[in-house]
C-alpha cells in the first residue's frame, strides 16, 4: 500500500501565478482533506472533499479552490499566489466512516517568490 | 469552536530522561484528540488518539497520553527518552461532528541532549 501520496514534492512560482497541488489517497479511503502549513506553525484545514463535492471548508479565502475526480484523487488549486501562500500542504485521506482514521502525505512544499 | 494549545514551543530533555509534553483543548462536545509527529520535510504521522474509550491511550514508539474531562488535557509522555525521538509534536482535537476535520495546535519541538 503506497498510503497519501502527493505530487510535486517542491514547487516554486513567482506572485501572481496558479499554482495546482495533487493527491492520491490512501487505498480504500474516498475522503480528502487538505491542510496548509506556515513555517512554525501547525496546520490549518483549507477544505475537505467527498463524492465529488466541498463538504467543509476553512476560513481560506476563494483563491483556494479544489477538485475530487472519480478515483477519489483530488486537486488543491490556489490562483493569484501570494509571499504569504508559501507553505508547506498536506492531504490527508480517511474513509468516510472512520474519520478519525486519516493517513497525511509527506506534503508538497510551495515557495511563493 | 474547538481549539488547542501547547504549552511550550520547545523542549529539551536528556537521553532516557522522562518526555512531557502538554496540550489543553477546549470543545463543546465530547472530543476526539490525537497526537501527531513530524520529523523535518515529512509530512505528520498519527502517534495515538482518544476516541471515548479507554482514558490512558498508548500509543508508537512508547508514547502513551491520558484524557483528562476535568482539567481539559491530553498531555503526551514517554517514560525515557530516545535521540530518535526528536521531532515536532502536535495535537489536535476534532469531532464526531465535523467528519474528520482537525484542529491543530502550535506544535512544540522536542530535542533530546545525548
């Protein structure tokens, strides 16, 4: 079993651009969260998906903006980036009936410059 | 709202030494309350969690935390310490209500002196 992975491992985009971060769960699992994490800081929920849709959301502006495809993969897509977006994302993944269950990915590393 | 806080942004303790490190919630359900590490560029891995059952949860690596209703606490031990065991250390806490959305505290940074 793979577990979350996530790709790309680093990126670096200039102010302004969109930026797109994926994940694949965890074999089983059909929930994903996504989860941004400042230098220092703990993580903070951006959004949660199930079947296909937003089920929550957390307080990110719309900038932030995501996607879950059939093979409960999902897409974490952030536009007009900011100094302040540079962060390191996680996805986390559960099932929907355990979800204290969630597995993390090893996060995608995002410099914003 | 639910929230968590870590006493302590760092600590440092001696190999074989007793580890200790505090988390305070506040919930307005009954929480569920976990336990996370993360070693340096990886991402967090699930050392143990409360979920309603037993109070004194053990978890990987020796690590063990107690729920504490009264004092509203979740603090995480480890009777000695281990250099492997350096790392950042954070709690989270979360509800039957909130389909798996956790809140995280500030983390706190273990470091173990040979």
């Amino acid at each position: 079993d793979a577990g979350v992975t996530q790709s790309p491992t680093h990126l670096i985009k200039t102010r302004g651009q969109q930026v797109t971060l994926r994940c694949s769960p965890k074999s089983g699992h059909d929930t994903v969260s996504w989860y941004q994490q400042a230098l220092g800081q703990g993580p903070q929920f951006i959004f949660q998906y199930y079947e296909e849709e937003e089920r929550q959301r957390g307080n990110f502006p719309d900038r932030f903006s995501g996607h879950q495809f059939p093979n409960y993969s999902s897409e974490l897509n952030v536009n007009a980036l900011l100094l302040g977006d540079s962060a390191l994302y996680l996805c986390a993944s559960s099932p929907r009936d355990s979800p204290t269950e969630a597995f993390f990915g090893q996060g995608t590393r995002l410099t914003v410059v | 709202a639910q929230s968590v806080t870590q006493l302590g942004s760092h600590v440092s303790v001696s190999e074989g030494a007793l580890v200790l490190l505090r988390c305070n919630y506040s919930s307005s359900v009954p929480p569920y309350l976990f336990w996370y590490v993360q070693y340096p560029n990886q991402g967090l891995q699930l050392l143990l969690k409360y979920t309603s059952a037993a109070t004194l949860v053990k978890g990987i690596n020796g690590f063990e935390a107690e729920f504490k209703k009264s004092e509203t606490s979740f603090h995480l031990t480890k009777p000695s310490a281990h250099m492997s065991d350096a790392a950042e250390y954070f709690c989270a806490v979360s509800d039957a209500n909130q389909g798996g959305k956790l809140i995280f505290g500030q983390g706190t940074e273990l470091s173990v002196k040979p």
